[in-house]
C-alpha cells in the first residue's frame, strides 16, 4: 500500500487526523517533561550510598548544653558506645549519610581547572565505620589524623579520600592517588592530597544529589574534637542487632542525658530508618508525578481511541469496498496501525520540539534544570507505543467488516 | 428557541451515556489537576497582610565590617544553596534609626530560640521560635489583642521583662486563654505576661523569612521586647553576616552587636515619606566613617512587602511549575474532549442533515450543540469539586513546609466555576461549528 492513498485519505477528513495530533504533541511533550521531573525524583533514590547500611546505627540530636561539647565528653561518649556489647566500631562523626541537619560543604579544583562542590564527612575511621568500599589508595593513617580547629597538620597536604565519581571528574582516566587538589581561588599552600578512592558515598544534600552529582562526597581525616554539633555512627554485629541498639540508647542516655537541655531527645536509629524518613518527601513526590504521568496517558489513549473509533465507523463502507476488491483482513489492520503511526508519529517529533522549548522557556523562567534529550525519544517512543496500542481495537473492529458491507448503502 | 435547544442539548447528552461519561470525566480531571494546583499557587502568593502591607517597608543599611567576598557563596552555589541576605542590620544602627523617628512607626524584629516554661515550672514548650521587638509591632502589624495590653515604649526603654503571648500558648502553658499576670520563663529570666493575642501567623512569614517563609504551624507563639531579651541571655536566630573582628563560637549563636541580625521594619503612609526616607538611609549609611577600608560602597535599601517577598524568591518555582504542568494538561483533556464531542455530533450528521433539510436554521444547530458540550463540561466542573479536593488532600500529604496551606477557599470556588464555563464554551466551538455546516440535501442522499 502506497502512502499516497494514506496522506490522501488524511487530506480529505482532516478534522480528526489533526485532533489526534495536537493531542499528541501535548501528550508527548508534557510526558517528556513529568518523566524527567520523576527522574529527577528518582536519582538519589537509586543512587548507590556506597554505605553497608545493614548493620549500621546513626546517632544524632545531640544538642549540647549551653556550651560546646568538651573532646574529652566526645571521647567519653566513644568509648561507651564501643563498650556497648554487639558494637565493632564507633566513629564521632560531623556530617553522615542520611543526616540532613548537618552538611558540611566545600569545593575543590582538580588540575584541569574542574571546580567540584562536594559534601564533606568528617570523622575518626569513617571509613571502615560506614563500611565503604575502597577500590584504589589507602585509608587514612592514624598519624594522619588532625583535631577539628585545631592547628595540627598545617602547612602538610591535607590527604582527602574521594569516590569514583570525583576522581573521574577531576582526572578524567589517569589515577588520583597522589596527585593535588586545591580550594578555588586558592593557588598557593599545599593543598589537599588524594590518598584513597571508594566506589560510592552519597552525599546528604539530596536535593543536589542529581545530574551525577550523587557521589560528590569526600572524607576528611578529621577527629571531633570540641564541638557544638556531634554525631556518631555505629557499626554493630549483624547477630545482635536490636540487642545493640537498645544498648546504644541507653549508653547515649547514660553519658549524654544529663547535660542534654531541656526537651531534647537524641535519636539513635538503624540507617534504613533514616534512609526512609529521609526519602519521605521523594516518594510522596514520586507517586503524585507517576499519577500525573498515568492520567496524561489514560487521557491520551481514550483520546485517541475515542476519535480513532468513529473513523473506523465512518469509513465502515470505504473498508468493505477495500475488502471486496481482495484487501485481506490483514491489509486492513496493517492500514489503520500504519495511519496511527504516521499520524502519531509526526505528532511526537512536534511534541518533542515543544517539550525542548518549553523546558528551555521555563528555564530561562525557574530554577529549572535542562530537560536531557534522552528524555526526548523515551517520550515518543512511549507515545507511539501508546498510539498503536490504542489504535488496536478500532483497527481490529475494522478488520472485522465483511466486504458484503459494500454492496449496502451505508 | 433557546429553550428547545436546550432539550435538545439534554437529550443529547443522554443518548450516548458512555461518551458523556467520558467527556465529563476527562473535564473534570483537566479541571481538578488546573484548581489544585491554581489554589497552591494563590494561597502561598497571596498578600500576608491586607490592606496594611503596602505600608510596610523593610529598611536596611550595609554597615557589616568586613570586606565582601564571594568564595563562601559560590561553595555553597556549588552545592545547590542559594545564599541570602534578609536585609538585617546590628543592633547599633537599629537602635539610631528606630531613635531617629522618621517614620509614622518603626520597629525591629528578630526570631529566637528559647524554651518556654511557665512560672510554675509545671509545663514547658521547648525549642520555641519567639520574637524579639519592640512595643510598635502589635499596632504596625495589626495584631489582634484578646486580653490585656501591649506593652509602652516605656517598658521597651526600661527593659523590662514582659511578654505578649498567644492564646495557644496560654492554653499550653496556663490552661487557660486569659493568661495575664501570670509569668513564663526563659532561660533564667521570667518575662510576665501584660497580653494574650489571637495566634498571629502571617503566610508567607515576610517579615522574619530566616526561619522559614511558610510554616503550617504557625511560627512564633511569643512576643517580647528585644532589649529585654537580649538582657536575658538570647540570641539572634539567624544573621547575614558578621564583623570581620567576630569570632564566633558557634554556628547558630551570634551577637547583634556586631552580626546583622535585626530586621528593621518602618511604616510609611505615602510615597512622599518612602522617598524622604529612602533618602535618610543612604544619608546615615554614607556617614558611617569606620566603613573606610573594607572596600565596599555605601549601600541601603527600603524595600515594600510585595517587592521583598518577590526579591527573596518566597514563592517556590515548583508551585509555578505546577501550574503550567497542569494548565498544559487541561489543555490536552479539551483538545480530547473537543474530539470526542466532534465524534459524537458527526455521528449525528443524518439526523442533523435532516433537521436542516426541514428548515433548521444553522444557527440552532450550532447552539445545540454548544449547549450540550456547555452542559457536559458543567457537570465536569461539579465533579472537579470533589476532584481537587481530593487533590489539595494529596497535596497536604507532601510533607514540606507550605504543603499544609493548600485549601479551597470561596475566591478560588468561584475560579473553578468560571473555568469550567469558559472550558465548556471553548471545547464545544470547534466541534459544533463542524457540525452546523453539514449540508442538508447531501446528508439526506447518502445516509
């Protein structure tokens, strides 16, 4: 069949052709952008925290009295944690994972002049702590270690440990061990020196943990020493899990309660709890976009197969005439799924073209992130799936007319 | 003729029950999915104080003595935190500019954080937001006094120890709302109450932003002078910066001294006495003579609510966002309801081509048919009621901080009831000027 007869049978009836169009070129372009809105919602969700969080209790609202935390109650605080039977390793820690209401926050600049922000954790053996995996390098030495505020280490390249992420950002393929990284701005000084690389770290300011910036986290060899905010991380054997946490609890109640003010109560909970309190508002926003999402497609299907179905019925004699000069069953269905097609499929490529200018309006309009085209075609793909499968019973039903239809009067 | 179209129109929507279902559906989700997300929209935009805020100016003088930099700011860009000034300034150049009174009335406000507990230590509120002020807020701000007083210009000069507190407060900490007379505690001073006011919780909170622009719970729950508070040990909540000689201790405690943490709020009545005191403010900041060296130009502003609530971005991008989502939906369910309906009255060509043969006018055909796409997007409208309601619930499960604000009220009632007659007119053109031109003695030969 030749697409002649089919742009020539659009051109006559016109009106439902290009009411199906419109409609998709809307579908498509709303779909494109709600998709990348989910995405976007989606991202820190499935992004590897590079933590094992099974086994691990985060310990935080530990807000000091009417002074800063001593060190030596920091260290007090440790070894009654680490006396906690069921517990391996406890780190005082400023800034975890999954711990919103701290955020330390840098940049650095690599040797080709990337500046990278980054979320920092600082803390005694984080690393083994929080059970990240190293893939490259070391972990910090005990020597290497400084006291928060204090003047320790000055004027010594500060070693930094950074994730896979970062390393390729800021040296592309070459190894990162070794080599320098600077504040921006800063030229002068030692700098910072990369000692160890692990796979992933989740930084805990998600709403920037989007685009590839999940894992822009480092660790610093910092030990808490006095400070006005403390948090611990806990690991504990995976045999004695709630035994320890109760044990946490009361430890943290023991050597903190009596200093705490007023009203405060700390929090020691497992990192899947926190991870799922902290992903609370996401998934909220998650199923209301899908449901946006879901309904733009039950609209667009109805739609299509609303108007789709009244062509069938208003060409029920034309198929017959088709059918009783030896059109196949098959013949006919082929048509009406390839004139969905090609209607459909114009509708996308302008639907696509209205989601890129409508995201770069609301852009230049909003804080709004660039739409990535590869949301683009998931979009039209998606449509023209749609399309033909809303187009299949319509085209089914005209399958169906016997071609004695042709010799009635309609 | 009107009415026999109208019959028709009824008997119409009749004769295809599931097609009507449809199109009523389809208007009612463009419709809900548009007004949810409208009424978000209206309640966090909408004016916090009626007919008093287009006097109320913030007023701000750079006197922070530090030089300007940059690189803090642009770490935390890099991390996806917008950096703000709320225009606060330290409490020496609050005090000369409130002692100078150029304006109708001036006052500074200043959240703070404290543990409420009342004198006989029996309850306690911890971890409260209070605010720090001075006696003209509750007249400037139009407040609402339920018992007792505000306090004098006097007292704030003595520094005396009182307070202005809410009746939820008094509920919470004295059981009951007349409070007056009794004490409450913070840190380790007792501030008595002289007042109990109606819960004042402006939406957005513009004149304190640094703790939050909407807050479903209300914010402060009690008003004090702030020299007194000062006296008692309290801090600023939040502040734009310090002086380079500061060295503070902690994060979240700072000096108002030498930290500009004061918002300074001035009522101005007319346009003559913004301009004098525009003037005023770049006059006092340009006198400061130990700003030399810190390399910074003599900077001021007065700036109005709409414009302040405008510069600092309070309505958040993403209820605008919204807007267009849902506006571009209820674009796409008309152009589907405008198929649909086209569908539905083709079918009808015999009949219509009959209607004509018989001397029809075109004209009553095409009010028939508008009158029955009209009719169906009413009943859309009336479903969409419900619909949004159920929207705006879904909303307030979001769980962020302006989320909780989103409820219907009559103007956006009325909103809704426009839309779905504009909807019903527009949707229904299209399709029943198509079926007007049928032609009449065609139809009648073919069908």
């Amino acid at each position: 069949m030749s697409f002649r007869i089919l742009f020539s049978s659009l051109r006559r009836h016109s009106l439902m052709p290009l009411l199906v169009l419109l409609q998709v070129m809307l579908a498509c372009a709303i779909l494109c952008n709600v998709l990348f809105l989910t995405w976007q919602q989606l991202e820190p969700m499935l992004a590897p925290s590079g933590v094992d969080g099974d086994d691990l209790i985060l310990v935080d609202r530990l807000n000091p009295p009417e002074r800063a935390w001593t060190a030596a109650e920091v260290q007090a605080g440790t070894a009654a944690l680490q006396a906690v039977p069921g517990v391996r390793a406890v780190s005082a820690a400023l800034g975890l994972p999954m711990v919103a209401s701290y955020v330390n926050m840098r940049a650095y600049r690599g040797p080709t002049g990337a500046v990278v922000g980054v979320n920092d954790y600082e803390g005694y053996d984080l690393l083994d702590t929080l059970g990240l995996e190293l893939v490259g390098g070391r972990n910090f030495l005990p020597a290497e270690y400084r006291d928060m505020g204090s003047d320790q280490g000055k004027g010594v390249p500060e070693p930094v440990i950074i994730t896979q992420s970062l390393a390729r950002q800021w040296f592309g393929d070459a190894s990162p061990l070794g080599r320098t990284l600077r504040f921006p701005g800063v030229e002068k000084g030692p700098g910072s020196v990369v000692v160890g690389v692990v796979r992933h770290l989740l930084r805990n300011r998600m709403n920037v943990a989007t685009n590839g910036r999940a894992d822009n986290t480092v660790l610093l060899p910092e030990r808490v020493a006095k400070t006005w905010w403390l948090f611990y991380a806990v690991r504990v054997d995976p045999s004695m899990r709630m035994a320890a946490l109760r044990g946490v609890r009361k430890a943290i109640q023991r050597q903190f309660g009596a200093l705490l003010p007023a009203g405060s109560k700390p929090r020691a909970e497992f990192y899947a709890t926190r991870r799922a309190a902290v992903f609370k508002s996401q998934r909220a926003a998650l199923w209301l976009f899908a449901g946006v999402a879901l309904t733009v497609v039950v609209v667009t299907v109805i739609g299509i197969m609303g108007l789709t179905g009244f062509w069938v019925q208003k060409r029920t004699r034309q198929i017959g005439v088709r059918r009783a000069l030896g059109a196949r069953k098959a013949d006919i269905l082929r048509y009406f799924l390839a004139e969905n097609a090609l209607i459909v499929g114009i509708g996308v490529v302008l639907g696509m073209g209205l989601a890129y200018l409508g995201n770069a309006w609301l852009m230049h309009v909003y804080e709004l992130q660039r739409l990535p085209w590869r949301f683009l075609p998931c979009g039209a793909l998606l449509m023209l799936l749609l399309g033909q499968l809303a187009v299949l019973s319509p085209a089914l039903r005209a399958a169906r007319v016997p071609p004695v239809v042709a010799t009635r009067a309609a | 003729m009107f009415r026999y179209s109208f019959e028709l129109a009824a008997l119409g929507l009749r004769r295809f029950p599931k097609s009507t279902v449809l199109v009523v559906l389809t208007v009612a989700l463009g419709l809900a999915a548009c007004m949810t997300t409208l009424t978000l929209l209206h309640v966090l935009s909408a004016d916090p104080l009626p007919g008093r805020s287009q006097d109320l100016y913030l007023a701000w003088v750079d006197t922070v003595l530090a030089k300007p930099s940059n690189a803090g700011a642009d770490v935390m860009a890099l991390n996806g935190w917008k950096t703000t000034n709320y225009h606060n300034i330290k409490l020496g150049d609050a005090q000369a500019l409130l002692t100078a009174r150029r304006a109708a009335r001036q006052t500074v406000v200043a959240d703070m954080e404290a543990d409420e507990v009342a004198d006989d230590g029996r309850r306690a509120q911890n971890q409260q937001v209070v605010l720090a002020t001075t006696s003209d807020f509750i007249p400037m701000f139009g407040v609402i006094l339920r018992h007792g007083r505000d306090w004098t210009p006097a007292e704030d000069a003595a520094r005396t120890p009182v307070a202005v507190i809410d009746t939820g407060l008094a509920q919470k900490l004295f059981g009951t709302a007349n409070a007056v007379g009794r004490s409450v505690r913070l840190k380790h001073t007792l501030f008595r109450v002289v007042g109990v006011i109606e819960p004042f919780a402006p939406q957005p909170r513009f004149y304190a932003l640094g703790t939050g622009a909407y807050s479903s719970d209300g914010g402060e729950n009690l008003y004090l002078p702030y020299t007194a508070a000062l006296d008692a040990g309290l801090s600023p909540y939040d502040a734009d910066g310090c002086d380079a000689s500061y060295k503070s201790s902690n994060t979240s405690d700072f000096d108002p001294a030498r930290c500009a943490s004061l918002g300074l709020w001035v009522q101005l009545d007319a346009p003559a006495q913004v301009s004098a005191y525009r003037r005023f403010l770049q006059d006092y900041v340009e006198r400061q003579k130990a700003l030399a060296g810190f390399d910074k130009k003599p900077r001021s502003a007065l700036t109005g609510v709409a414009d302040w609530l405008k510069q600092n971005d309070v309505v958040p991008d993403s209820a605008r966002l919204n807007v267009w989502l849902a506006g571009s939906f209820l674009l796409l369910c008309m152009l589907n309801v405008a198929g649909l309906l086209s569908a539905r009255f083709l079918r009808r060509s015999g009949e219509v081509g009959m209607r004509r043969a018989l001397g029809a006018p075109r004209r009553a055909v095409f009010l028939q048919h508008v009158l029955e796409s009209g009719l169906a997007c009413l009943a859309g409208g009336v479903l969409a009621l419900p619909l949004t309601l159920l929207g705006l619930w879904i909303l307030r499960q979001q769980g962020n901080d302006f989320a909780g604000l989103a409820h219907l009220d009559p103007a956006m009632f009325a909103t809704l009831f426009m839309l779905a007659l504009a909807v019903g007119a527009l949707v229904g053109l299209l399709p029943a000027w198509r079926v007007s031109v049928v032609e009449p003695g065609l139809q009648v030969k073919s069908e």
